[in-house]
C-alpha cells in the first residue's frame, strides 16, 4: 500500500454501477488506507481507487493470467509471517527424512515463540461469530499452504457445533507426500492448543495418503491471558490424537520399536544365535571400517549400553522391574 499511483495518461470518464454493499466495503477499506497512507494517491477517492485496480488487473492479463488466478493470490500477510519459519527443500529429500518422526511428538517449550506469533494473528479472528468472514480467515492460509503444492488436494473449512455458537477449523489433506503432510498435522494439532481449539477427530488413511483433523473452540479461545500451563496441556491432548498408540499400532512395525527403544526398563534378547551374531558382525565390522576418536573396545562395549541386551536366562515375568523385548 505504500506506493503512489499517478495516471500517466489523459483520463477519460466512465460511469460504472456498484452494489450498494460493495460500494460501502470499498469506502470502508479507501479510509482504512488514507489512515495508514495519508500521502498515498491511490486512496485519494474512489475513483483513483478503483483506477489503479484496474490498472494492476491489465498488467495481470498482460502476463498470461486469467480471472480465476485471482482467487489463488496469496495473502502477503500470511507469507511475511511464515517466511522466517520456512525454508525450500526437496520435497521427495524430505518425505524420506520425516518418516521416521512421525509418531516423535516436539518440545513445546522449543515450539512456543512460533505457536504465540500463531495465537497473534489469529485469535482475533477465530472469535469471529460471522461465517462469512471467518470462511474468508481460513482461505488465507489455505491458500498459503496450498501454494507450496505438498496436497493434491487441501481445505480449511469452519466447523459448526450444537455446543458453541463459535466456530472450530476443519482441515482436510491428501498428499502424496504424506510423512510431510503428517507433520503438519501434528503443527495444526499444536497451533490449535495455542490458539485454545481442541481436537475432537483425527482421521488418517496411510493407504489412500489422506488426513483430516477437527477442531472446536474452549474457554480459552476467549482468553487473553496466556495461561501457558493450560494450553500445553491442552497441546499435549491434542498432539495425542495425532501419535497415540493406537495409529502407532496400525503403522509400519518400526515406529512400535521406535517408542519401545527409549523405555530403559527393557532388554533385547536374540532366540536365534545366527541372527544375533550377523547383526555384532554387522556393527563390529562398521566400528572397524569408520574409527572414531573413542577406543575401539569401548565403542563395542557401547553396543551392550544401548541395546541393553539381555543374557540368555530366562527374562523376568512382566511387572518385576523389567520386560523382555524378544
């Protein structure tokens, strides 16, 4: 908005019809402009307003666009606020590298700068009773996130309820990248516990790479105090429907070894001798091949520290102090 717009040619007059509402809107935003820009001749009336509208849409032809491209323009707003949280990077490069972190929830303490720059932009917002303007809100960021072309296929919708006459947030996504289309959902999980909306469903299809999470509004979207305690209990909730033991156990196999490796109470016993000594030979013959500074002796050693690998007795009953991962 901070330019200034000067006609270069000789205008001519032409008489244009605009709703009453239309009219009104166009009005409200010139003066919202004249405030903020005082100087700035695009907001000198209507006229020159719509003026330099017009002006920018022929450049826009110019350049091959269509009309429907207007409904795909990005919010500046929304990509200045995000820039300094993203990157590029290789989208195949990075579905392989956040495979392994899906069901790893994040520090909330590490995440908390980001989640409060979130509740600024938006709470007031998402108090918005109007369906309208609270649709308008979400095509924002849908649009955003749709920019990037991670989903096929991505919606923001407001989500109605008997209980509240607020509205939550829907979020819909299918992706053929679905570890990074994971992650985001486990980061609409933790900005909706910011922002004091509650996941109630978290539908995931690995089969068919599609996710969908609701939200609905609590007391503490009405909240202007921070009340960091709440809302990272509400976090902690809210990331559980996304990586709780039940998706965990209808995953691939690993990421239930994944959580069982970080339990110190458990020990790794081999039945089988030769597939024990393929995976020594397997580690031995690593250590050998990339020494480290550490002594070769100790790293071995390190390997019964890890794995917590247990003898050939027989493994103590469940409840006992420890458990057997056979």
């Amino acid at each position: 908005m901070g330019q200034n717009f000067i006609v270069s040619k000789k205008s001519e007059t032409q008489s244009i019809s605009l709703s009453k509402d239309l009219k009104i809107e166009i009005a409200t935003y010139i003066e919202q402009g004249k405030e903020e820009f005082p100087s700035d001749s695009r907001f000198k009336s209507i006229s020159s307003f719509i003026t330099y509208l017009m002006k920018k849409a022929m450049n826009i032809f110019e350049e091959g666009k269509e009309l429907k491209d207007f409904e795909n323009f990005v919010d500046e707003k929304i990509v200045s606020f995000y820039e300094p949280y993203s990157f590029k990077a290789l989208k195949p490069l990075y579905e392989m590298i956040t495979e392994p972190n899906r069901y790893q929830s994040y520090d909330f303490e590490e995440i908390i700068a980001f989640l409060l720059n979130v509740r600024e932009i938006a709470t007031k917002s998402l108090r918005d009773r109007n369906f309208n303007r609270y649709k308008a809100f979400l095509k924002r960021f849908e649009l955003y996130f749709a920019k990037n072309k991670i989903a096929s296929s991505l919606s923001f919708e407001p989500l109605t309820s008997k209980e509240s006459e607020y509205m939550g947030i829907r979020i819909s996504a299918l992706s053929n990248y679905i570890n990074i289309s994971y992650e985001s959902a486990k980061i609409f999980a933790a900005e909706f516990a910011i922002l004091g909306l509650r996941v109630v469903a978290f539908n995931y299809s690995p089969e068919e790479n599609y996710f969908r999470i609701d939200s609905l509004p609590t007391p503490l979207l009405f909240e202007d105090r921070l009340l960091k305690d709440q809302r990272k209990q509400l976090y902690e909730e809210n990331i559980s429907f996304i990586i709780n033991s039940n998706n965990v156990l209808n995953d691939k196999d690993y990421y239930l070894w994944m959580r069982l490796a970080v339990d110190k109470s458990l020990y790794l016993k081999f039945h089988n001798p030769s597939a024990r000594e393929r995976w020594f030979d397997l580690i031995t013959s690593d250590i050998k091949e990339y020494p480290s500074k550490n002594k070769y002796v100790l790293n071995l050693l390190k390997i019964f520290e890890k794995l917590h690998i247990g003898s050939a007795r027989k493994p103590r009953p469940l409840g006992r102090g420890g458990s057997a991962v056979r």
